[in-house]
C-alpha cells in the first residue's frame, strides 16, 4: 500500500478521531505509561531516528509494553522469535531488539516522521490485511470512533465479527502528545 494513498486518509480519520468515553482513562494511562519510561525510548530513538513516541506505541501494542520482549512480535527476548518476524535474537536488552526489529522493518530508514506517516508505519508495523478489507485497521484506531467489527484472531485467521480490545496506536499518540507538549506534530498538506 502507498503512503500516497494512505495519507489522506489517515488525516481525515485522525481528524474525526475521539476516544471511546468509556476508555479515555485508559488511554490516559497509557501515556503516562509511555512518558515514565521515556529515556528508554529515547534511547532507541536516538539509534534509529523512531520517534520515541512511536516507539512506544508499537512496544504496547506487540507485547503490552513488556520490556522483556521483542519489538517485533512480542516473543520474548531470551530466545529466538517464533512468531513473525521468525528466527530472531536471542537479545539481551529490549533495545538490543527493538533496534532491530526496526531495522527489519526499515522505519529507521524513514527520515520524515510527519503525524500521517508515523500513523502509516504503524499499520505497516502490523500489516495490510485490514486496508486489503477496506477496514480502517484495529492496530491504529482501536479504542476510537474509527474501529470497526473485524479482526485477525490470529496470523491468517480473520474474524468479520470479532472486536479487537488492544489499544490503538493513534490514541496512545495523541494521549502522549497532550501529555508532552515538547511532541510538536508536523502535519501533510
């Protein structure tokens, strides 16, 4: 998918975007979450060009935020992934992993990190089943008024009925941003 496609319409949806009242308080804790443990993203930031925030947010959605885990799949770090990406580590610091994890995915190479395309990487990160449904993906709006029935409830196994519970990674960002004025987002136009 191209993110000349895309972008457009992950600026509407963020737009438009609200949090489901319901879970507002959990968003909220989820990025004071995030910010407490700032200086470890920062870290992997700073070796790989991730924004932190980012970073975060693909951490609490692959493996809840364990910091014994892989980037990648949430598999722990102590052995080699046997989920996908298969066949990495073993590695002994989460940032070890997480550096590569997104090396393999090539968001290190990515040197323009406007709002819409940290949104893009994000569903990168997870994968396109959902865009190839015409589905606004889980992985991104979980929790808000974008998310719609459907999910992968497992690698290859699609459910039109099942509800994705896991937080989205839009608004963790957006929850992260308001909490750290410092996070200034660049827009596309």
């Amino acid at each position: 998918m191209r993110y000349s496609q895309k972008w457009p319409v992950y600026a509407r949806q963020w737009n438009a975007m609200v949090v489901r009242p319901a879970r507002a308080h959990e968003f909220t804790a989820l990025a004071y979450f995030a910010l407490s443990h700032k200086e470890i993203y920062t870290d992997i930031e700073q070796a790989t060009g991730v924004p932190w925030y980012l970073i975060a947010v693909l951490h609490r959605r692959e493996s809840d935020a364990d910091f014994h885990t892989y980037l990648g799949n949430g598999d722990p770090l102590s052995r080699k992934t046997t989920h996908v990406p298969r066949g990495r580590g073993p590695f002994a610091t989460f940032q070890a992993g997480a550096i590569d994890a997104l090396r393999l995915d090539g968001l290190s190479s990515v040197k323009d990190w406007r709002l819409e395309k940290a949104l893009y990487y994000c569903e990168t990160f997870n994968g396109w089943g959902y865009a190839n449904r015409g589905l606004p993906s889980p992985y991104v709006w979980g929790g808000t008024n974008q998310q719609r029935a459907g999910k992968y409830i497992r690698d290859g196994v699609w459910s039109s009925t099942a509800w994705d519970v896991q937080p989205g990674c839009a608004p963790i960002i957006a929850g992260i941003a308001w909490l750290d004025p410092s996070i200034q987002f660049v827009r596309e136009t």
